[in-house]
C-alpha cells in the first residue's frame, strides 16, 4: 500500500484543488475538471506530465470535433444518436493503444451526451470544456508537483538488494547443483530483475530524488542477466546429460 499512497494523496489533492478553481471561476461544469485532474496520475511526475500533454491536446482538438459535428446533429435527433455512437466506437477503439488521439472522440462525445435532453449552446459548450480541461490540467500538475514521491528512491535499493540476494542464491545451486532448487531460483531472480527495471523506471521518473545508485544497478544488472544466462543455459544442457 505504501507505493500507492504518493498518487492516491496526489489524486485527491489534484482533484480538490481542480475542483475549488473551477468553483471559484463559475465554470458551469466543474465535475469535468475533476475528471481530467483524475485522469492525469501515473507511475511517476514525468509520465504524469506526458498524460497531461495528451489529455489537453485530446481535449482541445476533440472541441474542434464537436463545433464541426454540431450544425449535423442539430438537424435531428436520429445524427445526433449516431454521430454519438460514432465516437463512443472511435473512443473504445483507439483509447487503450493511442490515449491522446482517443480522448479526441472521448471529448466530442461527452459533449454530445449533454445534448440528449435538450440542444444547447455549442459556444458555451466548448469553452466550459476547454476552461475545464486546463484548470483540471494545472490543478493535476501541480498537486504532483507539490506531493513528492522520495520512497520510490528506497524501493530501488530494495529492489537491488532482491536481485544481489537472489543472484547469490542461484549461483551457489550452479556450483552445488541442486536440480529440485535452480528451477525456483531462476524463476525468483528473474522476477527481482523485472521489478527492480520497474522500479528504476519509476524511480527515475520522479522529479526530487535522493542520489541514485546508476553504477550499482549497472553491475547488479549485468551480473544477474550472466546468472540467468548461466541458469538457463543450464537447464537447456542438463537434459542431454541425463539421456
């Protein structure tokens, strides 16, 4: 739980903070600068920023999609449905492999939606939600910004501690063999290298950090892809002994 609790404190304070600008500003929608400060929080502030840039590039050029769609779904009910479906097939579609250009028929969309019970001004629209987008944009940033993450410093070398012990471990079962042991062993120091690259990335991505260890991971990463090496390699050979 401990690795969360830097982006769920930055996602409430994000949130708050989106929430009372908008207020303060009289925007009529303010829930949609929560939704874009929510949407915003990653791994770290420098993936956190990234999603930021996408979101508001989304955002902006999805209006542009919704003043160009607005004089079509005007014309009746049944456009207005389908132009609707349109973008909700795009936003399923595009969303998972490319964020940014989904969010342009998320936004256009989310827009249509309100229309369902009566048409509304396409101006008023599109300014409450560009005003929205970047206020909750801000808001996002800056409560990253302001919630440090200097744990993610400690779990890298706890990371490289787990990938040191278990490379240890493998490399006395290579010189001891124990065929029951290397299996799980190799498996073990296999995942600690996966979670510390994890961990280092994430690390990395914080912007207010204690000194990291660059020369420390370098060795403790080559010398545990050698063990792994010598593991599988291992494994690959001692089939043929046997026979």
């Amino acid at each position: 739980f401990q690795h969360l609790a830097p982006i769920a404190t930055r996602t409430a304070l994000g949130c708050a903070l989106a929430g009372l600008a908008a207020l303060s500003l009289g925007v009529g929608r303010p829930y949609w600068a929560l939704v874009t400060a929510a949407s915003l929080y990653q791994a770290n502030v420098t993936l956190t920023w990234n999603r930021s840039v996408q979101r508001v590039l989304g955002n902006l050029l999805g209006v542009l999609v919704f003043a160009a769609l607005t004089p079509l779904t005007h014309l009746h009910p049944v456009t207005l449905v389908l132009c609707c479906l349109a973008c909700s097939f795009g936003a399923e579609a595009l969303i998972a492999r490319n964020y940014w250009l989904g969010t342009v028929c998320v936004t256009p969309m989310a827009l249509l939606i309100t229309e369902f019970t009566h048409l509304q001004d396409p101006g008023t629209l599109i300014t409450e939600r560009v005003l929205d987008t970047l206020v909750g944009a801000l808001a996002g940033l800056a409560a990253a910004v302001l919630v440090t993450n200097r744990r993610a410093g400690d779990r890298v070398h706890d990371a490289l501690t787990a990938v040191e012990n278990a490379g240890a471990h493998t490399e006395h079962l290579l010189a001891h063999p124990a065929p029951h042991a290397l299996p799980a062993a190799r498996r073990a120091l296999a995942m600690a290298l996966t979670d510390l690259r994890a961990t280092t990335a994430a690390a990395q991505g914080e912007w207010w950090q204690r000194p990291f260890p660059a020369e420390r991971l370098a060795l403790a990463e080559q010398a545990g892809h050698r063990t792994l090496a010598a593991a599988v390699r291992h494994r690959a050979v001692a089939p043929l002994k046997q026979d």
